[in-house]
C-alpha cells in the first residue's frame, strides 16, 4: 500500500508541484488549502506524512502542529519562507521533524519525504514490523522499541522520530557520553553542521517531557555533551 502524505499549503501552485513530484514517486496525495481542513483530514483519513505550510489562513501551520501532536505521531515536515534560526526552532520545539524553506527544489522535497517516511517507519511506528524488539529500561525510563513509545514509571511519553532515536541511542547506552554530533548524525540520521542548533533545541524539549518528576535524566556535561543518568 503506498504511503499517503497531507499537502497543506494555501498556494495552490505549491501544492501542484509537490503533487505531480510525490506522485510520481508512488505516494498518494491528499491535499488541504488551509489550517482547518488539515487538521480534518489529518482526524479523518489515514495519514502517513504531512507536509504543513507555517502560513495558512483558519489556523497556521504551528497551531495545526500542536494540534497533530496531540493525538498523533506521524512524521510532520514544515514548510515556510520563514528562514531565521527562531522560526526553524519553534517549529522543532513543537515537535516537527524536518523544515524545507521556501523556495525549495521540488526534488529536495521529494527526498525530505522519502527520508523521513524511511527513518520513522523503518523502526516500526507506523508500517510492519519485521521483527519485535526488547524494550529498553534505564531507571523509571521504559523505551517500547517497537511501538515508539516511551513511559516514565508507568505514564506515557509521545515522542517524535528524532525524539525516540536520541532516547534509543541514550537508553542503549546510559552513562555514556555523547557529544552534538553523535547525537545529531543519530537522531536526524544527517551529517552533522557545526552552527547546527538542533540538538540543544531537542535535549531540552525532552527534558521537559522527562522531568516532570524533578528528576534530572538527561545531563549536560560541560565541553562535552549530554550523558544519560543509570539512576
């Protein structure tokens, strides 16, 4: 069954482009010209990908975010002409997995997609499962590899993609040491960019879903980078 990806974007020259280029890959194209009609489709059909235009009239692309995050865990790629190092971290923050700035190469796209899509159902999120996992445990921490879901002493986590592929690679290994650049190549599966913020962005995301308990998971270790607490 192909992969069915959401086109939200209120220009329709867009949404064209990213159709004709999508469908030529296999996937199925399901379309939305505003805010509010992507957040329908997203509740009434199944969705695979989206692809969320930040301004769209209803209800902007972050809002249409959050709203995804809610209840969902599907891949979401942002797409704005906004280009500041601000924009891109607010739309990480709040959970996107990928940003393509406007204008973009319709073959970027198509391989923004296909990387994504690779990287989120390749670890059993979405699609079949070839083969179940063991779930990982560091203290109160319980990491279900297989359904991408994270609980703390019993309470359920959501977590992006790169969200989970950090805490995999921090829960395969706790006490250990990572540097950005581990972490990044790990979590975004990219090479790493030196003035590449993402990292910070995404450690203190999880924070803020982890340490609700007052307790302190994930540490910065000056100079070096992050290690995850055995305790």
């Amino acid at each position: 069954m192909a992969y069915r990806i959401l086109v939200a974007d209120d220009e329709a020259d867009i949404r064209e482009i990213l159709r004709l280029y999508l469908e030529k890959e296999g996937y199925e194209i399901v379309e939305a010209a505003d805010g509010m009609e992507a957040v329908r489709r997203i509740k009434e059909e199944k969705i695979d990908l989206a692809l969320l235009d930040i301004m769209m009239p209803g209800m902007d692309g972050y809002r249409v975010l959050r709203n995804v995050r809610a209840e969902n865990n599907l891949p979401v790629i942002m797409l704005s002409a906004k280009s500041s190092d601000s924009d891109k971290i607010l739309g990480l923050d709040l959970g996107a997995d990928d940003y393509i700035t406007k204008p973009f190469v319709p073959l970027e796209a198509v391989a923004r997609v296909k990387s994504n899509l690779r990287r989120f159902y390749a670890l059993g999120a979405g699609g079949s499962r070839r083969e179940e996992s063991e779930p990982l445990e560091v203290g109160k921490l319980r990491l279900e590899q297989d359904s991408c879901l994270l609980y703390r002493d019993g309470e359920r986590i959501e977590l992006t993609s790169v969200e989970f592929r950090i805490m995999k690679l921090f829960m395969e290994n706790p006490g250990r040491v990572f540097t950005k650049q581990q972490i990044f190549e790990a979590g975004w599966e990219e090479t790493y960019m030196v003035s590449d913020n993402n990292v910070m962005v995404c450690i203190s995301k999880l924070r803020a879903k982890l340490e609700q308990d007052g307790r302190e998971y994930i540490r910065t270790i000056r100079g070096l980078g992050y290690r995850m607490e055995k305790e």
